[in-house]
C-alpha cells in the first residue's frame, strides 16, 4: 500500500467475488471513514466511482455496498464510498437511528450548510487524491454515483473536481438551505449527467427538481423519472445508472 | 361567533359541501393559525377531530383538507388542523419549499425539541379550548388524527390532553431528538389509538415504530401496518383510521 500522508489502511471486507478494503484519512483534524471495492482478479489500472450516500445512509448501507460490489464483480470498475457529516462511522453512536442522523443533518446543512459542503468537498477531493495514487486506480477515470444527500453534496465536488468526467445525481431540486450554493454549482458541471426523478417525491418538488436538471451545465445529459415517493427508487434506475456510469468510463476519452 | 380572548375569524373558504372558516389565535405573542371544517346542514354539535400534519406540509395541504372536508361531509364530524412550527402561515415566505421547511424543522427539533413540543402542545390546547365553546361543538368529544410530525408533536399532545378520547398516531418511533420526552408521553396515552406503520419506513426503522406502540398507555389498541416506504401511506390507512375515529367519537361515553 502506498503510504500517502494521513491515509490507513484497516481491515479488508468479507472474502466476496469484490475486494473491499476500509480506510481513514486523517485531514485537518478530521477523520474521514471510507471503503474501498476493487476487483479481485487482475491488477487494474480501473476506472472509479464515487458513491455518495443518502441521508440517514452511510458509505456501508444496502444500495451503497451492492452498487459498490457490483461494479467490482460485475463491470470491473473500483467504486468508493466515504461516510458523510454526521453519518456513519463520524458518529461515535453506531446505534444511532436513521431520524435522528437526519434531523442532525439538517441542523448543519440549515445552520451552516454552506461550510458543511465545502467540508465535504474537501474530504472528498482529499480522499480521491489518494486513491488515484495506488497502482490498480491510477489516474482514472473516474465517476460519481449519488442522490438525495449524494446530489446537495456531490453536484458541489462534481462541479468542483474536473477528475469526475461522468456523473449520477438526482432526488433533489433547486431549492433547500444550500439552494444559492446549488444554483451556483449547477451551470459547473459540465460532464455527461444522469439525473434520476421520483415523479411523486414529496421532499423535493417536482418543477424544483426539473428546474435543478435544468441549470446542469451539461450538454451531454438526460433525466430518467419513475412514478413513486423519495424513498422507492426502483431498481431499474439503479441499474440503468450505473450501466450509464460504466459505459461512460469505458468509453474511449473525447478528441 | 364568541369572542374569545385572541381569537379572530377571517374568511371562509369555497362554497363546498363543508363549511370551511380560517382562524387565527393570538397568544404569548405567537399567532397560531388555523382552520376548522363543519357540516354545512344541521347545528351540531358534532364530535371535533384535530389533525396535526405532517413535516413540510400544514393545515393546507392535500390530505388534510381531504380528512377535515370528508369528516364534515360525509362523517358529520368537526375537524381542525393548526400549522405546526415554521409551517404554513407560521411562516412570512409561502413559496418555501418542502425540503427548506423540513430542515428548518429538524434545526428546531435536534436544537431544542423539548421547547418546541411545549409550544405546539399549547398552541393546540388553547385552540382546542376556544373551540369547544362554539356552540355547535359544544364538549366534544375530541379525536386526534396525526402521522410522522403530527405524532411527534400530537403524542404529547394527546398524552396532555384528558379531553381527547380516541387518538390516530404513527409513522413514528421511539426514536428522534426527542426521543426521551417521547419515551416519558407514550405510557400517559390512554385513549383507545390505531396506530400506522409504513413496513418499509426509510425515515423510522421498524423496531422503532414497533416499540413505540408497545409504549403506549392504551389498553385499547391496534397497530395497522402497510408495505411501502414513509411516503406511500395508501389510501386504505386514511380511510380505515378515519373511520375508526368517528366510530370511536360518536360510539356513547363508557361506563
């Protein structure tokens, strides 16, 4: 393992088709919990997703590990996923439940969400460095899969980080304690997009989230809506945005 | 119409099979704003349902009006429902969008939820006092219906209130920022209660639902439980717990 500065490496995941190893980086006084999923045959170099978690969610919840495994087993593609602020293991409450992550999240995210992003960001730039630095991942490319809490703190490091050439976002809108941050970030992105839409979601308005697809800076992107509430994304548009992920990191760079 | 002590009547609303009258009560400096639904024919009195709405939402909103106005129409039962804090009129900017509301919510929930349970618990009992000296409603009884915010802030209220005889509760769990006070109200429920449980709740876990009903003082319960995630209560649940409280409220006083 390359020993970058502040990164450990702990102990690897159950002995499945994916590797998966856990890590910290200690940056700025904060350590920031990750996990890792590569292939377990062959030597790489593979492309990367980052897979940002929903609220109340961690880098270790259900659809987060099996988009994360099954990019390693199925497409050959690393993914990474690394705990959001308050979530997971940067809480020390393990038993923590899910409404009460939430509600603490929005107490950052309406108090200073400006700063809890930048925070974000920032880990997220931090870790992604790193990880371009091991053998089996350098250079990428690399993607970013995320909605709801993944798209108020991803759209911002996908607008920020020009390593990200393709990008899954969606389950929100232009609007939220964040909204002016949002609507300044939108018009930066500039990869291809996958925006995903729950018709009847009734945390984030309709025309909102129309209004956020809309502002992308992408020429290249496309909305994919299903009928239902936030909580019932099915698993067509998991599938079908992870394949648009891996299609996009296979293809051959532009020019 | 009496002339109780900060209370003032404003307009009515459309010609409809109900009688529709907005209200506003002034106390402690705050202005609690409400609307109370009644039947058109007849002079009462008729049984009162109080409906506490959900996060986002407010006394406004889809399926409140269509509770209160089915009450009135097709139940001949009173209903009210009051904004709960930064919902609704409570608020100054009425283009805020659910997702801003419901983290300002949570803002006030994780800072000082026990404060904030406080007030809305007496907002509601002073409502409720002003209204049951209108003669058509003349003592009662009095119904609580009130899911996810409407039984964080109702279960309180319903534990407070001993003129509230028959109490719809949950999409909730022994859970939250204010879990302890959750905790100390459920065993002081005692009137009969149907309480809701989506079965794929991502916002409250299932054995958190589950042990809140367990929890609850009242010998007289039942838990009804639907697949699905927070969102997608279906129309089953509306219907059957709407009937359950008017059987309950027009059912003679025991003993």
């Amino acid at each position: 393992m390359p020993t970058a500065p502040g990164m450990e490496w702990h102990d690897e995941g159950p002995a499945g088709a994916a590797r998966e190893r856990r890590f910290t980086l200690v940056r700025d006084g904060r350590t920031v919990p990750g996990v890792l999923w590569t292939p377990r045959q062959g030597a790489g170099p593979w492309p990367l997703v980052l897979i940002g978690h929903g609220g109340s969610g961690s880098k270790d919840e259900g659809y987060v590990v099996t988009i994360g495994r099954g990019l390693a087993t199925t497409h050959r593609v690393a993914a990474a996923a690394i705990d959001g602020p308050v979530h997971g293991d940067r809480r020390n409450d393990p038993d923590a439940t899910p409404i009460l992550v939430i509600a603490q999240f929005a107490q950052l995210w309406a108090g200073d969400g400006e700063t809890m992003t930048d925070t974000m960001v920032a880990d997220w730039r931090a870790v992604l460095g790193t990880l371009l630095e091991l053998p089996e991942l350098r250079g990428g490319p690399v993607g970013w899969w995320g909605v709801s809490m993944g798209t108020i703190l991803g759209l911002p490091l996908v607008a920020a980080d020009p390593r990200i050439s393709a990008a899954v976002l969606g389950l929100m809108g232009l609007t939220g304690p964040t909204r002016a941050r949002i609507e300044r970030d939108a018009p930066r992105v500039r990869c291809p997009v996958l925006f995903l839409v729950q018709w009847d979601d009734e945390m984030f308005r309709r025309e909102d989230a129309l209004a956020l697809w809309d502002a992308l800076g992408s020429s290249d992107k496309r909305l994919h809506a299903h009928p239902g509430p936030h909580g019932a994304l099915p698993s067509e548009a998991f599938e079908s945005s992870v394949a648009f992920l891996v299609a996009r990191l296979r293809a051959p760079a532009p020019g």
